[in-house]
C-alpha cells in the first residue's frame, strides 16, 4: 500500500455542495470511496487558502490514486491534485540510488 495527498479546490458548485451537506458527511463519503477501492483514509482537512481539502489516505497503487484524482476532477465539483507520499525510509533507499547526472555545461 502506498500513500498519498489529495489537495482540492471547490468549484463555486462544489462550495455549494459542501455548504448544503456539511463537512462530515463529505468526510464519511470520502472514507468510504477509500475503503471500497482497498485503501484507509488516514485523515481529512480543509484549510484556507490555495486549497480547500488535504486528504491522506493509503490506497493499494499509482493507478488507483489517479483513477481518484481524475473522477474527482472529471466530476467538476473540484480540482484535484495527487502526491505520491514518501516515508524516512523510503528517502533511505532513493539515498542508495546512483544517478549519473551532471550539471549543464561541465
């Protein structure tokens, strides 16, 4: 399982939605999409700013999270934007990879 970000911004519709249903019941709609393609919702925010919903969840692959992000975004309600998240350990075995780059012009 691998876990992500999901960053969304309301569309004025979508605004319009959330206002009329409430934030918890967005957020047990959202828990249960997760659940149904295999993954666990870990948490879900909504901020002020650039970006109105901060979910992380886990779910069991790349492809899974993009059908998400794309549904979401298709939908019209948001705009959605996915990061693959990274674990200490993670950035431990990227730290043992050999990558043969140069800078431009040396």
């Amino acid at each position: 399982m691998s876990k992500y970000m999901f960053r969304a911004t309301y569309t004025p519709a979508g605004a319009k939605g959330l206002l009329k249903d409430g934030g918890t019941a967005r957020a047990k709609l959202i828990d249960h999409l997760v659940q149904e393609l295999g993954g666990e919702m870990e948490s879900m925010h909504w901020g002020i700013g650039s970006d109105d919903v901060f979910i992380i969840c886990t779910l069991p692959d790349d492809k899974t999270a993009a059908a998400v992000s794309v549904t979401v975004s298709a939908s019209g309600a948001a705009a959605c934007t996915t990061v693959p998240l990274l674990t200490a350990a993670d950035i431990d075995e990227v730290a043992q990879v050999s990558v043969g780059y140069r800078l431009p012009g040396s």
